[in-house]
C-alpha cells in the first residue's frame, strides 16, 4: 500500500481510497498512477509512460495517457494550474510532487520551493494574494470545456433499506464504469461513483455541471420487488437539461445480474457519447 496526502493506493488493485471512498482505477490509468507514486519527485517522461503502459501501440499512446492524466486529477481532486500531486513538464512528462510512504515507494518529493513554502506558511498580503491568484485560475478554468466531455457515473439511490439492494447497487455501479471505461475513455472523461456520492437522481443537472464540468450524469434508482430487482436508468445532458436516453428493467433472474445488467445500460450510454452525431427517434425505455 502506497500512502500520500489523504489518500492510499493499492496497485495490486487499483483501488485509490480516500476516507471511506474508494476508487477502482482502470488497467493503465492504475499503472500511470503506479509509475508516478513508485518514483516521487523524479520526472517519468512520455517514453516512460509508453514503454511501460502502451508498448504495443503508438497510435493510442498520446490520448491515452492524456485521459489517464485527466482521472488521476479528477480522482485525486488535483489542479493541473497549481498541482499538489501530479505536475506537467510540458513536452517532456509528469512528475509527482507529494511524500510517499509505504509500498514499493523509491524516495520522498523534494520539499516545495522557498516561494511555494513561504506561500503556505505566509499570513496577511502572501495568503490574501495567493487566494485571488487561486480564484482567478478557478474562474478561468469554469469558463473553459474540457478537452473530453465528463461523463458523471451518479451512485444509484437504492430504494429499500436492504443491504442485499445496496450490494446489487454498487455491483451495478461498478460494471458501469468498468464498461463505459472500456469502450468511450478515450473520448469520455469518465467520474465514478466515489467521486459522485453527494449527488443522486434527483440532483439537478446543472449543479453537477457546475461542480465538476459534467456534460452528461448517468443516474438512476433501484427498487425491490417481488419478482426480482426493478432498475431505472436515465442519461442527461447537462447543454439542454435534455433526458436524452432512459433504461427500465427488471432484473428476475435467480442470482441476481448486476454485472449484466450494467453493461447493457453501459452499452448503450458508450454508444450515445462516442456517436452524437447519429440522429436517433425517441424510443422510451429499454427493456429487458
């Protein structure tokens, strides 16, 4: 286990904790984070990057590692202007910049500059400046879109005081954002439940825009009943406040499907956001 700021790693898992949240990285964004936190203050170049996690490709490696990049951030609740964990070294790679314990971890990240030490310490002008530079980089960045649009996976409110509901909801959560990865992360910035858990169905779209620059939240609601597990799913674009696709299904099958139930509704949801351009005739719900 790796240990830095508020939160451990697993590489063996890619499990990023973070209090009680965890978060399940993807293959290669894991390996990136692993590369980085193994090697604290040295600067891993692109090369690096590519032999280690994409060796048998070229074609994909840039965009990649750049999505890679972009959830670590997303994950880690990073700034790329004024980064406390992951730095950029333009044109030649990423450095990581917190003290790292544990694990395989080959040294600590050289202490902060004199400027950056000072500016932690400081008081009175130091903090009041440091606080307006802050604000006018949080403006500029809101007033920017992401490269990728941001897909925010919401956790499913579970409509039952069952903990065998809540189970079904996380398994179904975590297929979700297994398969959407898989197939749109190239394209998708994807944010995972971990990451969402203040938000729920009923939370309006414009204020999980506003939070984390979501084009589109994926919600939806899972209920109990008496011949199996009722699931609702619904995707919203953040643009036009637009239900623009809806799932309903009940799940009756002897051991409950979570698993295959999350890749139809991931299916479908990958398939929207990689062909927007597609015109598609309003077709109710899914069933199954």
């Amino acid at each position: 286990m790796l240990r830095f700021g508020d939160f451990t790693f697993d590489p063996a898992t890619g499990e990023l904790r973070h209090g009680e949240a965890i978060e399940r990285l993807g293959p290669q964004t894991s390996r990136v984070l692993q590369l980085l936190v193994e090697r604290p203050g040295e600067v891993i170049t692109r090369e690096q990057f590519h032999r280690e996690v994409w060796p048998d490709t070229t074609v994909e490696f840039d965009q990649g590692l750049n999505t890679c990049i972009r959830q670590l951030r997303v994950a880690l609740n990073d700034d790329a202007a004024n980064p406390r964990y992951i730095e950029t070294l333009p044109r030649r790679g990423y450095r990581f910049r917190e003290v790292v314990t544990g694990g395989a971890a080959r040294g600590a990240a050289p202490p902060l500059d004199d400027e950056r030490a000072g500016a932690r310490r400081g008081s009175g002008w130091r903090i009041v400046a440091g606080a307006v530079a802050l604000l006018v980089v949080a403006f500029v960045v809101q007033q920017l879109e992401p490269e990728h649009p941001v897909l925010a996976i919401v956790p499913f409110d579970a409509d039952s005081s069952a903990d065998s509901l809540e189970v079904y909801r996380d398994a179904l959560a975590e297929s979700m954002v297994a398969s959407v990865t898989a197939q749109a992360s190239e394209k998708v910035t994807i944010v995972g439940p971990s990451m969402t858990k203040a938000f729920g169905s009923r939370t309006p779209i414009d204020t999980i825009h506003s939070r984390i620059r979501a084009a589109y939240a994926l919600s939806g609601v899972v209920r109990r009943r008496p011949n199996g597990v009722d699931i609702f799913a619904q995707l919203v674009r953040a643009s036009d406040r637009a239900h623009i696709w809806a799932f309903r299904a009940v799940d009756s099958s002897a051991i409950a499907d979570a698993a295959g139930v999350g890749s139809r509704i991931a299916d479908s949801v990958s398939s929207i956001l990689l062909h927007p351009e597609r015109p598609r005739k309003p077709r109710g719900f899914e069933t199954r």
